[in-house]
C-alpha cells in the first residue's frame, strides 16, 4: 500500500528471533495464490508460528499476545535471509507494519520491504538489544522512527541511533511513490533529454 512516511511513534511487536527466513515469514505455500490482496498476505504472516495445526491461534506466538501491539515489528538479526519472495514483504504490509527494526537485513528482502513501503531501520547490536529489554519490561513502550533525520529513538530510555538509508528510497518513502510514478514525474526532463540525443 502506498503511503508516505515521515516520522511515526508507536508500541512495537517483539519477534526475538535470529535468521527469521522468508518462508517462516509466508510460508511457501501461499505463493501459489492468485491474488496480491494485501489482506490475504497479511492474514497469512508467520502462518505456522502463529497457528497451530487446527487452525486455532498459538496464544504462545507474540502475534497472539494482546500485550504487543502496534505498526512496528522489533525482529531478530539476519531478517529475511532464504528466499527472496517479494511475498514476504506483502505479508508485512498487508498485517500493517510500517517498519521493521534489526541488526541486519538480507539484501532482497530489504529491497522489497523498501518496494512495498515498509521501512527496514537497521541498528547495532546493543540498540537492537536496549529496545527488546524496554519492550519486554513495558509493553506500551513507545519506539520514534524519524525518517526525515534517519533517528529511531527508544522512548523508554531515550536513547538514538542513526540509521541508513538509500537516498532515493528515502525520497520514495517520504513523497509515497513507487519507481513508477518516479519515473512518470520525471517524463518530461525524459522526454526532453531523448529530443537532445535524437
């Protein structure tokens, strides 16, 4: 879904898991369907850790767990390692997280999160660390992402990391368009410089 981002403050969900692979993310089964529906996807995010085989919801699962809450996902490092099935980034989107906060992204799977306007803030080890303690004492801990001066702040503590990002991706996130409407607000300097070399 396409929506701008600036600067967001919310409660965090807290998957304190390692190499979270795209498959525990939306399992590979769902590929095979024939919608896009954001809704579909995000029904189906960590399908097999969030149900259990008879379908019922795993009160153990963080999903399940009405203390946690909120549009931003605090996950393990190596996120999104395995396959790199945009799905997986559907399912984040479609569940409604706007972001997802780890040490360490796989390089697509970051790609396509950016792609379907869910931002990645990558932190160092012992920020990622502080906020899983913060989220845990208090499940109504406030985490800020300030896209514009790429900060994420732990509200608990009041502690800050910079965080990188791609400046065109930034400019995408912030103005909410794709590469697409890039490049079709940029059609007349395209139109104009194709005239200068015909």
């Amino acid at each position: 879904m396409k929506q701008k981002f600036d600067i967001i403050t919310d409660t965090c969900v807290p998957l304190h898991l390692d190499n979270v692979d795209t498959d525990q993310i939306i399992p590979a089964r769902f590929l095979k369907a024939t919608t896009r529906d954001e809704k579909f996807f995000g029904e189906n995010l960590f399908r097999d850790w969030r149900y259990r085989q008879d379908g019922t919801p795993d009160p153990d699962f963080v999903l399940n767990d009405k203390r946690y809450g909120g549009h931003i996902l605090v996950a393990g490092k190596n996120f999104g390692c395995g396959s790199s099935r945009e799905h997986a980034a559907w399912a984040l989107a479609g569940y409604g997280f706007r972001a997802v906060i780890s040490s360490y992204f796989a390089d697509i799977h970051k790609n396509n999160e950016l792609n379907n306007f869910v931002l990645p803030v990558v932190v160092s080890e012992g920020f990622l660390r502080e906020l899983f303690s913060s989220i845990e004492a208090d499940p109504a801990t406030k985490v800020t992402i300030d896209l514009p001066s790429q900060t994420v702040t732990d509200t608990a503590t009041g502690r800050s990391e910079k965080f990188p990002i791609d400046k065109y991706k930034k400019y995408c996130l912030m103005n909410g368009i794709d590469d697409i409407d890039y490049l079709l607000g940029n059609k007349n300097k395209i139109t104009e410089y194709e005239n200068k070399i015909k």
